[in-house]
C-alpha cells in the first residue's frame, strides 16, 4: 500500500512539474512601448501599416491601388500626411474589423492600460472636403488625425497653421481581436516640414 502511495505521488508530482515548464514555456505577450517613423510627406500616397509587425507591409507607391489595399487585411492602420485609415467600416472590402477609440485630451499614454468599458471604435467612412477654388473632394479614412489644427473662434483655420497633438488612441486590429494605444509625437521634422511622421504604440492585453 505504501508503495501504491508513493507511486501515485511520484506520478503527480512529476504531472505538476512538467505543466509548471509548459507554462514558463508560454510566449507572454509583448507590451512593451515601441516607436514608429514614417516618411507621409507625399500628398496622395497612404502608407500601410501592421502593429504585430511592427512595420509598413506597403504604400500606395508600390502601384498597388487602395481597391487592392480594401480587400486586404494584413495592415490595421494607413497614414497619408495627417489622415488616418483603420482598415474597417466603409473603406475595407474583406470585412476587416478595425476602428479607433478616442480618449479625451487629458489622458496620458503612459496610463492607459486597458480598453475603457463600453469603448465604442469608431470605423472609417466618407468625407466631403471643398479644397482651394471649390475643388470637391471625397475620401474614405477614420476621423482619427495625426495631428490637430488650431481654430478660430469661428471655427475656421488659422493660417499659417499651427499644429496641436492629437489625442492618445487606441485602434483595434484589422482581425478585430488587438488592441494598441498610440501616441503620434510628431508630424514635422526638424526643419518644420510636414508630412514626418513618428508615434509611440504598445499592445494592450485584455
């Protein structure tokens, strides 16, 4: 009897013990805060990018047109200038499920460690923009910026513009099942040309 019972103990430490490695085998999520530079000075070309790669997969300069870029879910956001896509809502064609959450100017990147309760993502859709000379122009992006432009009272512009940091976002993946906070920190270099773009994002685990 006292070997059954020293068998059997054997048998479930050793069971204990090689879950226990299992688990220190397990892959833990990267959290850590990572910073992204991209060359968005062109005026027309969109730049795709996948936050699990940490890395532009493509632009439109590749001669791959945004009809192309729709039915594809590969990248989560695009960046042309200070407009931002999220791979979702009206622009996607392959049923990707990205979108933007927005907090208010208050909140800090380094505080936001979770996706807020009843966080409602915002998903891309047309806009109608009348340009210099009553040029119409429609493009399909997130309401998400770059960057801010200070206004008048009126609400109208001022010129020359004077830039202001967009808030702290967090964007769901193009899969629907990530989440990243992003912070973009600057959208002119050091010669005050617009269109260099760099921000800070991090994964958030749910």
């Amino acid at each position: 009897m006292k070997n059954l019972f020293f068998i059997g103990m054997t048998l479930l430490a050793s069971v204990f013990v090689s879950c226990s490695k299992e688990d220190d085998n397990d892959p833990q999520p990267d959290t850590s805060t990572k910073e992204m530079y991209i060359d968005a000075t062109s005026q027309k070309d969109w730049h795709y990018f996948s936050f699990s790669k940490g890395e532009i997969i493509g632009s439109d300069a590749d001669s791959i047109g945004a009809e192309q870029w729709a039915a594809r879910k590969d990248w989560d956001i695009a960046i042309c200038r200070y407009n931002i896509r999220t791979n979702s809502g009206e622009f996607t064609k392959a049923d990707a499920k990205g979108g933007v959450y927005t907090f208010d100017g208050a909140t800090k990147f380094e505080s936001v460690n979770k996706v807020p309760s009843g966080a409602v993502f915002v998903t891309d859709k047309s806009f109608t923009t009348i340009g210099m000379g009553g040029v119409v122009t429609t493009q399909t992006r997130s309401d998400a910026t770059v960057i801010l432009f200070k206004k008048k009272e009126d609400g109208s512009l001022i010129m020359p513009p004077v830039f202001l940091q967009a808030p702290v976002y967090v964007f769901r993946t193009a899969d629907g099942a990530g989440y990243y906070k992003v912070q973009f920190t600057q959208y002119q270099n050091d010669s005050s040309v617009a269109g260099h773009v760099r921000f800070n994002f991090a994964l958030i685990t749910q």
